[in-house]
C-alpha cells in the first residue's frame, strides 16, 4: 500500500486482498483510468449513506491510498465517518458483494445501506 502525494493526510479506508481483486477486475473492464471513490452523502434511513464508484477526476483535498494498483479516494468531508473502515468483497452463499465494515458508524438502517 503506497500513499499518492496528491493527499494532505491518507484516509484510513482500507481495501481487503478479496475486494482488490474484484475491483482489479473490473477496472480491466474500463477504458479510462479510473479510480475507485468511496463517499458518504446525506440521505438514507439512518442519516447518511455510502456511495462507492469509479471516477476518473480528483479534487483538491482528495486523500488517494494505492492498493497493489487500486487507488482508493476519499473527499476531505467524507474521510473522518469512514477512518478505520474496512471495504471487503464476498461471493458465497450467504453474502454477495461488496460490504463496508465502518467503525464509526454506530447503528444502521436494517437494508445496510445508511448508518449514523
């Protein structure tokens, strides 16, 4: 894992070996560089909710941490609700896709989608 200069301070999002490799595959599927952008936005059932897709811009304040070539960004609002949490991908049974495990989240919506 490598820090990008872009960044004032890294944001401490981290990416599971599972989910690097799912997003490794589907950036193979892009045409342009593209990063994986990780936000929370105002809105669900319990306050706020996370918004995870591929973007090619950045902007100022942009905290940008490279996993084994995946870059991960974070916008400077969102970074302090999502310091600490984990981004896994699953594929079994039981549990399908990606999940955000956030230890600043202190209780959820029963879909998953919002925390607060």
């Amino acid at each position: 894992m490598t820090e990008t200069a872009t960044a004032n301070s890294a944001h401490g999002v981290t990416l599971s070996p599972e989910a690097v490799t799912k997003v490794q595959s589907l950036l193979a599927q892009e045409t342009e560089l593209v990063r994986l952008r990780l936000a929370v936005e105002s809105g669900g059932c319990a306050g706020l909710k996370y918004s995870m897709y591929f973007d090619e811009r950045t902007f100022d304040g942009d905290a940008i941490v490279d996993f084994d070539g995946v870059e991960v960004v974070v916008d400077r609002k969102s970074a302090p609700f999502v310091d600490g949490a984990v981004i896994s991908f699953a594929d079994t049974i039981s549990a399908q896709g990606f999940q955000i495990d956030n230890p600043n989240a202190s209780g959820s919506c029963a879909c998953g989608d919002s925390f607060h």
